[in-house]
C-alpha cells in the first residue's frame, strides 16, 4: 500500500529509523515488528536564488541582499545561512545585522521580521520570525538585506552559498553554492596631493622640480574607504625621477645612498618600507590597527626624500596605490596623480672664447661651465658655435684638454667628440665613455625594518660606483681643436646643453652664452684697376684681392669706391669674368651682383662658391666690374694740360655670405 501526505524531513538531520509493526485490531498488541534504516535525503534547489551587492568598490561598506524562492513544505520560522566569499567580510565594523527582510506568499508580502542568530567567521545565520506550524506555499519569495559588510579588495569574488534551514539549525532543506560572486572595483582616493621641495624640511618651499636637481616629494592621501591594519601604500614614480640616490636632500645626518621615508605626519605608525629604483616603487607598511583608528581617520602624509629628477621634461603622472597586508589585494588606487613638470636651468660660470680674436685663423675654444644639478659621468655636453667660426676646418675637431678640477675622488677624464655637424656648427661631446657596469644607482634596492634609521636599510647593492655622478657644483673643462674664426665684428651667442648619455635629453640649459669681439683682419692685398682713365668716362674695373688668412667660398666681395665714380651707369653695374687663383691655377667661379648701390658708391658681388669650400693665405679673388663711371677730373688752377686729378681710396673687404666682415685692404 502507499502512504501520501507525508513531508521529508530536512538533509543533514542524523541518522533515523523506520518501525513497521502488524497488530492486532487493538494497536497496542504487536504481532511482528522490523526496524529499517532511514534512505539517504537529499537537499533540494531553490527555485530561484540571487545575491546583489549594494556597493562594489573595494574599501567601502556595502548592503548584502539575498532572494530565494522556496520549493515545497518550508515552515514560516526556518533559518537562511550564507557563506560570504574571501574579499567580502562580515561584521565591519560592528557585527552584522538584518537591514530589512520581506516574505512574499503567492498572494501577499510582508515584513519577515528576520534577525541575525549566529555569526561564525564567514557564515552568517538569520532566522525568519514565523509559526513554526505553518509552512511557505511553494514558490514564496525570501529577501533578507545584511548590513554592516566591507568590500575588502578588489577583483572577482567567489560566489555566496545559501543554505535554508529547519528552525533545528541543522536539518538542510534547501541550497545553492557559488552564487552570484561580485567583482570588486578599486576604490579612488578622495584626494592626492603631491608636491615636490629641494630641501623637504621646510614646508613653504614647494616649486616645481628642476632637471639635475634633487629633493623629497610630500604625499597627503585622503582615502576614500577603509584600509585594514597593516595594509600596503605603494608609490610609483614617473620613469624620470631616479631613487636611492647617494644624499641630495641636504640632510646629512644620513649619508647613506637610499630614498627615505620622513616626516611622518599621520598616522604615526607607518612602519616598514621598500624601494626598487628599477621598477621605481616604494612600499610602505601601516601597523596595527585599520584606517578608521588612526589619529585623523583615513588620513596619510609622508615625505619620500633623496629622489633625483634626469631630465627636463613634462612628468608622466605618478601612481598611488592600496593593498591589503599580503601586497597583492588591491583596496584603492589613482593611476595617474598629475604634478609639475620638471624645467631646466643655466649652468653657472659658462664660458666659451677661442684662444685667437683674429678673423679669418684657424685656432681652438676653450669651453668651461659648473653644473648646478647632478649629471651622469657619462653625460654629453653639446655646445653651439655662431655662424662667425666653422668647426672641423681642415681636420676634425678633437678634444686637446679635458678635466674635472674639482672632482671629489679625483677622476680620470678623457673626453671626446661624440658627433659633430660642421654645416650647423654643433659639437657633442661625451665626458666618459660608458663601461657597461652597474653604477649602484639604476636597478638598486633598499629594505628597511620597522621602525630602523636609514643606517639599519639594507641597500642592494651597498653603494653607488663612485664618479658615476657629478654631483652640484662640478666644474667641466675642455679644448676643442680646428676651429676657424671666420668673420671679424661681434659674433652671435654661443650655446651649451647639458644632456644625459642619450645626447638627447637635456638637463642643464644655456641658450645664449655671450658673444665675441674677433679682430677683422687685413687682406694680403687688393687692387681695383679701371680700364679706361678718362674723366668723367663709362669704363670697367678689375678686382684683384688676395686673402691673408681664408674665405668662405660663397662669401663676399665689397668694393667701396670713392666720392665722384657712378655706379649703374647706362645699366645695372654686373660682374664678370670671376675666378679663384689656388696655387696659381685659376679656376672660373659663378658671381653675381648682390647689391649696387649708386648712393653709398658700394657694390658687393656675391661668390658661387661651395659653403664647404675655403680660399687660403695668398689665394685669389678676381673679377671685372662693369657700367662704371670714373669721377670728373678738376685738376688745380694753373696746371699744365693733360694734368689729371688723383682720386680718393678704395676700400675693398671680404664677408660671408651673411655679410659678417672678415678681411679689408684700402
């Protein structure tokens, strides 16, 4: 026969038994009994069962909802238990309790009045205020609301298991694992305020960084969650600032070479801390006690010193970030915190002269300057000559002298020409020839206890190779070789960059070192010879100069004539007939009238010339001029007939092509 109407019990109650016993009419008389072994029962699933999180950012209290449906006999006092996954913590900062709850029958909902019975770890039981004797009809709506939850980290979270329970807390009627597991977003900081000082100790000294130069940036984090007790603060500089620089925040009470932790404003229990200079992050640890417990809740300020910024240039943001204590579980983060760009300024004391003043000789400069930052021994200087000296004339320009004066420990030097361009009159020159070896600065790193003074870090490698650095205030000389001093006047301004290996980033900038005053020469000679002798006659003139020390082939050649000659007489004055005279072979070379002037009585005849191509001593310039007027004789009253009149001087010079003097003969 069959028996309907009868309910499971609940899975996980225990081991019970059937009893069958035959009787007589009257029950009490047994006839035959047998015990049989109760069948394994098995959990049902809800029908339908979700978990939403009011909140998802990592760091922050967040809401807990729950909703399932029920399928069959559920009695109206059962009890919910979930199991929250790692990342999602219960009963921060006060135990967890019950927000709200609703039951929803097939034809009415209302307030289950559920509360929280037991928390144990991750697990958390609430128990639905019910008759015990009624049961759910199927297909009823649970929602329990659990308030006073923490997001803890960021990322993807395990699923919640759901368990529903008979009011015993034991017998499992219902289930459902992994549900709905919440992905966790970092938290942003309320607010990230970096700010950069040369000497940290002193608050009103924020500016913008300078290229070279070193100090100590000051953090003021404003979280906008809470961290746990000993969480993680990771700071990622730009890649331009080098760390565990040997001390350049002028304290030297520590003159060990490594970043430092300082001035540890709040809270007062930021403990250990690391520095990669390779990756260039510093990891710093709190202590006990979560961010809610410190002086000024959820506040930080720090100084991170002995920090070296490479080069000028516009600072990649920097990277701040909040970790749980394993320093993987990321809480709260700002990617990108903008600060000032880093500028660079004049070294001191540059000076750039030839050691001749005279136009048109090939001599060398002398090039000295004190940088006011720190620059790599293997640093390159590029220094820029006006358009009055061409580099590389005759032979390459090479270093003759080099030296570090003030070098501490003394350092060998020996440097060279790395590049030169002599059409743009740049030179490159390399201070120290890199060796390929570690210079203890590049990929160092430092580990230092709680609590520990900068002399207790541990600094991999220990120190720094000395002279890999020259520190503020090194002096730099050199000598550069072959250099002509083309024109004579005031030169234009000299230029002087201090960059790092590459040759291309700068550090220290000096666009305009001051100009010269170069002697103008006289030629070896110089003759102007009219073709025709008659006052007052249309003629032509031959030019002859002879260069004393050189000219720039697409140079100039000036002729001024004296008072009574006509220029652009009949026509336009034109040149002809132009050739150079080099070890007395002629050559013809194109020339071309740049102006004539019929007021100032000047012509200036512009050679065809390469720009790379240079006249010596004693070579020669020739060409005629035409369309010229001679002057009016008036010889002296009372001279004898054919009695002519001398004319006055002539001045003839030679200029490059941007007219700059060079050589003049009268």
């Amino acid at each position: 026969f069959t028996l309907s109407g009868i309910i499971n019990p609940g899975a996980g109650a225990g081991q019970s038994t059937y009893q069958i016993r035959s009787t007589f009419n009257d029950p009490t008389r047994i006839v035959d009994q047998a015990t049989v072994q109760s069948i394994d029962i098995t959990t049902g699933m809800f029908l339908q069962r979700a978990v939403s999180l009011s909140g998802l950012v990592a760091g922050k209290s967040t809401n807990v909802t729950l909703t399932v449906s029920t399928v069959g006999y559920i009695p109206r006092d059962a009890m919910i238990r979930t199991t929250f996954p790692l990342g999602v913590a219960v009963s921060l900062p006060i135990p967890t309790t019950v927000l709200r709850s609703t039951c929803c029958l097939p034809t009415m909902c209302y307030d289950c009045n559920a509360s929280v019975i037991s928390i144990v770890g991750s697990e958390v039981t609430c128990q639905i205020q019910g008759d015990g004797s009624l049961n759910f009809p199927d297909s009823s709506n649970i929602s329990i609301t659990l308030t006073n939850i923490r997001n803890l980290w960021a990322g993807p979270k395990d699923g919640f298991d759901i368990s529903l329970l008979l009011s015993d807390g034991v017998s499992n009627v219902l289930q459902a694992k992994d549900v709905d597991g919440p992905v966790l977003l970092p938290g942003t900081f309320q607010s990230i305020d970096i700010q950069f000082s040369e000497t940290p100790s002193l608050s009103t000294t924020f500016k913008p960084p300078v290229a070279g130069r070193c100090g100590g940036y000051r953090f003021i984090i404003y979280l906008s969650g809470l961290l746990p007790e000993n969480a993680k603060v990771e700071v990622s500089f730009p890649p331009t600032i080098s760390l565990n620089e040997p001390t350049c925040d002028f304290d030297t009470r520590f003159p060990e070479p490594i970043s430092r932790l300082t001035h540890l404003r709040v809270p007062f229990t930021l403990i250990d801390f690391t520095i990669d200079a390779g990756s260039r992050k510093v990891v710093i640890s709190t202590a006990t006690g979560g961010s809610e417990t410190w002086a000024t809740p959820g506040y930080l300020e720090f100084y991170i010193t002995n920090v070296r910024h490479t080069k000028e240039t516009p600072l990649e943001p920097f990277s701040v970030r909040t970790f749980l204590a394993d320093g993987v579980s990321l809480v709260e983060q700002q990617l990108s915190v903008p600060v000032a760009p880093v500028t660079a300024e004049n070294s001191t004391e540059v000076s750039i002269r030839p050691t001749s003043f005279a136009a048109g000789v090939r001599a060398s400069i002398d090039v000295s300057f004190r940088i006011i930052g720190r620059l790599p021994r293997t640093g390159v200087v590029q220094i820029g000559v006006p358009d009055s000296f061409r580099l590389s004339d005759g032979e390459p320009s090479v270093i003759l002298q080099s030296d570090l004066p003030n070098a501490q420990p003394v350092l060998p030097v020996s440097m060279s020409v790395l590049s030169l361009d002599a059409n743009a009159g740049v030179a490159f020159i390399r201070i120290a020839e890199p060796t390929g070896e570690p210079d203890g600065i590049t990929n160092s790193t430092v580990i230092c206890p709680t609590g520990g003074l900068p002399s207790m870090c541990q600094r991999t490698p220990a120190a720094v190779t000395p002279g890999a650095l020259l520190l503020e205030g090194q002096n730099i000389t050199f000598t550069l070789s072959q250099v002509r001093n083309l024109a004579g006047g005031q030169t234009g301004p000299f230029s002087l960059f201090a960059l790092l290996t590459d040759a291309v980033s700068l550090v220290e900038t000096n666009p305009t070192v001051p100009a010269v005053n170069l002697t103008i020469g006289s030629l070896a000679d110089a003759t102007v010879t009219p073709a025709l002798l008659g006052s007052a006659t249309r003629t032509t003139f031959f030019v002859q100069v002879s260069v004393s020390n050189t000219l720039q082939a697409n140079g100039n050649v000036i002729v001024k004539f004296p008072a009574g000659f006509l220029l652009n007489d009949g026509g336009q004055t034109q040149v002809t007939g132009a050739s150079f005279v080099v070890f007395a072979v002629e050559t013809p070379t194109p020339a071309t009238i740049l102006t004539s002037n019929a007021q100032t009585r000047e012509v200036i005849v512009s050679l065809g010339g390469a720009a790379d191509e240079f006249l010596g001593a004693f070579n020669l310039v020739r060409f005629t001029l035409t369309n010229i007027r001679n002057m009016v004789a008036r010889p002296p009253v009372g001279s004898a007939s054919g009695t002519g009149e001398t004319s006055g001087t002539f001045l003839v010079s030679t200029s490059l092509a941007s007219l700059a003097l060079v050589e003049t003969f009268t």
